[in-house]
C-alpha cells in the first residue's frame, strides 16, 4: 500500500503538480514560509493554504521526500475519520476562493 501512495505522490512531485502537502508530514524552509501569508487561522486547511502559496504565489516547487520518517498518533475510530475527511473537503473547495479574494484585493 505505501508504494502505491508514495508511487502518485512522487508522479506528482515530479511534475510539481502536488495539491497539497500533509501538515503532520510537512517541513518548509523558513525563507519560503516569510515570504507567505503565513498559515491563516480562517480556515482549517492550513497546509494545502500554504502549499498554493508556494506553488502559485511564490512560484516555487512542492515536493515530496519519500525516505522521511514521521510519527503521528492515529484517528480512533471510522466516524472521527470521516468526519475529519468531510471538514477537510470543504475547506478544499472553498481555499481557492479566499486565495483568489487576497490575491486581487
């Protein structure tokens, strides 16, 4: 199963065509993170905020690092997960929109 993931996600790194980068799986170099809006605490998908800040603001490239290491603790159960996953698809869709708002204003 992991190659799989990492399998797309490195397909996508190549093409520097990632969406977005997990934020407990993220690492940013300090000069890149300045030069943004920083995270913005209206929404709750800080990471893919910041990952087109990179990619479309800053024009620079998001990639993925397959032999990182990270420890997360996992989601309990299958209705926390779900939920997690339906407010994270929300925010998704509409963080073009506020990016497109702070971006002409």
């Amino acid at each position: 199963m992991r190659r799989h993931f990492f399998a797309g996600r490195s397909y996508a790194s190549e093409l520097n065509s990632v969406y977005t980068l997990s934020g407990a799986f993220s690492a940013f170099r300090k000069s890149a993170v300045l030069k943004s809006w920083m995270y913005n605490t209206d929404t709750i998908c800080e990471d893919t905020h910041i990952t087109f800040q990179m990619r479309y603001r800053q024009d620079e490239r998001v990639e993925v690092c397959e032999d990182a290491l990270f420890f997360v603790d996992p989601i309990e159960d299958v209705n926390k997960l779900y939920t997690q996953r339906q407010r994270w698809q929300r925010e998704v869709l509409r963080l073009p929109k506020c990016l497109w708002i702070k971006t002409s204003s």
